[in-house]
C-alpha cells in the first residue's frame, strides 16, 4: 500500500505515474521536523535504498545529499554521486519504504549525528511524500516500480562492446584503434568509443576551428 503526504506546493517532476492512496493526515513511522522528518532506529535496523551511491548498501553510518555533480573522484568521503534517488527502505523493527517527490536538495543523515536516528532534510517544504508498506524489502521495491514507472530500457544494439579511456589526444589516434578493431575482425563488436574528460574544453582535440561547410564546430561545445 503506497500513501501519500503533500506539503506546501510541489513543483510537478512528473516522477509518479502509478496509484496511491491521497492525503494522509498524518505519517506514520516517520517523527516531522521543522525541515523534514526523523525516525528512530534500533541497532538492528537496516537502511537500504538511495540509488546508486557510495559506500554499502547498508546506508547507516553516513551523510548523503541529493545534490549531484560530475565529480571524477569516487572517494568514500563525499557524499553523492551523478544521480539523486530519493528512495529509501528501513528494514528491522518496522518494515516500510518512503519516496520523497522532489527536485531540488534532500539530505539523508543515516545515523552519522546520531547513532541511532535517521534524519532527512529537505530544503524548502514543497515537497510530496509517499510512504510504502509491504511484506518485505522486495515487495516495496516492487510498489514503487509500479509507482514511477518502468526504467529506461536500452536498445539491443547499445548493449554492446564499447571502448573508453580517460583521454584520445587526437582524432588519428582514435582512427587508429577503430582500425585496429576492423584489422582484428573485431569491428562489428564495437558500438561505441568515448574520450573522457580530457576530451572536453579546455582541453579538447577534435574541435574544428574553421567552421566553414564540412568543418561544423565541435558538438562539445
């Protein structure tokens, strides 16, 4: 069962496209806070959820934003990554998931302030909030599958074999190993060929300076 709790006025994300049940009264499980919610967790409690991220999948023990960047370091000591998932389920004393409907900064404190108290902190209170009850962590993933939609589903042919380096230095080099895949009989495996950060301004190789017909300007630009 997926409920649903409105504060202020959201900004519509277009993120829910399956049911629920509207307007509770009140949360359950969750303590409300001036700037978000609490809930008290007992040692045994397991914190599951936020996408992909750093860190366990056991989330207790650390400080997590909604508010990502490309950030090339992969450290443990930041605290998100490229995306925002603002999906969480407790699992212990009380089973249950919650969904926070929002597209701006959400910080989960998982028992790194307190021990034992999880914190969530949502910038500005306009925001919707939807609690999920099931048998188990995997039936609420389930629900709330059902409750933003079906992923993004690829192409058979982007599921192929692709070829990336931090950085080609120019366009004969990345001619040159497309040459070496056809030499090897290997051209047909390859579906893709990136050139990583460096290839980005300022440090680009492959932006053409005459943008005459023929000679467009770099498409990284």
């Amino acid at each position: 069962m997926i409920y649903k709790k409105q504060y202020g006025h959201p900004f519509d994300t277009e993120s829910v496209v399956g049911s629920f049940v509207p307007a509770m009264e009140t949360i359950p499980y969750l303590t409300r806070e001036p700037d978000g919610f609490s809930y008290a967790m007992d040692p045994q409690d397991i914190l599951y959820g936020l996408g992909e991220n750093i860190r366990g999948i056991n989330k207790r023990g650390w400080v997590y934003e909604s508010k990502c960047s490309d950030d090339p370091n992969h450290t443990e000591n930041k605290s998100s990554l490229y995306g925002a998932y603002n999906f969480m389920i407790v699992s212990g004393k009380a089973t249950f998931g919650f969904f926070i409907d929002y597209p701006g900064k959400v910080t989960f404190d998982c028992g790194y302030t307190d021990l034992d108290t999880l914190r969530v902190t949502v910038a500005e209170e306009n925001y919707d909030l939807y609690i999920i009850e099931g048998e188990s962590p995997t039936d609420i993933v389930h629900q709330f599958r059902q409750l933003v939609g079906r992923s993004y589903i690829p192409p058979k042919w982007a599921f192929g074999a692709t070829q990336s380096r931090w950085s080609y230095m120019n366009e004969d080099e990345v001619r040159e190993v497309v040459a070496n895949y056809r030499t090897n009989n290997m051209h047909g495996a390859l579906q893709g060929l990136y050139g990583g950060r460096a290839a980005l301004p300022p440090f680009c190789r492959f932006c053409r300076r005459d943008e005459s017909p023929g000679h467009p300007p770099c498409a990284h630009h």
